[in-house]
C-alpha cells in the first residue's frame, strides 16, 4: 500500500518572492536549491546543500510540508510522511 500525506490540511502558502536561503545570508554560506515551507514562509536551502536548512527548520518547528522554488519545478514533499503528495 502506497504511504500518503496526512499534512496537505496544514499549507497556508505556496508561493513567495524570497529567492535565497535566509538561514545561509545570515551565516555567509551558499546553498544549491530552495524550499518554501508551506505553513510559514520560510525559505531554506535543500538537503543537498551542505547546510540543510529547509530540513533542519522542519525538524525544529515541526512543519511537515516544503516545496521546491527552483525554476521549473512544483512538486511539495512532507518530511514526515517521507512523500511527494502532490505538485502545486
């Protein structure tokens, strides 16, 4: 049986104007792609970027769902529930 998101009820935005990671700014670092929270805005960097900031922001406030802000690509993923519920 496929897993699915029990979260979608928690997005509050899907969209923003922000186009760096605001935790890699502050510290002076770079990133390679980004992430939007979908319950509060913020933006992060992806895990494959050596500071993992849209995971460790989940992590500390418990926002399970993110989205890709990259040119081109729409799809959402939920940390908790590890998947792809959906493209916005």
């Amino acid at each position: 049986m496929a897993k699915t998101c029990t979260h979608l009820d928690q997005i509050q935005l899907t969209t923003t104007d922000k186009h760096v990671c605001e935790d890699c700014v502050k510290i002076g670092a770079r990133w390679l792609h980004l992430r939007l929270c979908l319950t509060c805005g913020h933006v992060g960097c992806c895990d494959s970027s050596p500071n993992r900031h849209a995971s460790k922001h989940a992590a500390a406030t418990q926002h399970p769902l993110v989205r890709s802000i990259e040119p081109g690509e729409s799809w959402v993923w939920c940390y908790v529930d590890q998947v792809v519920p959906l493209e916005l």
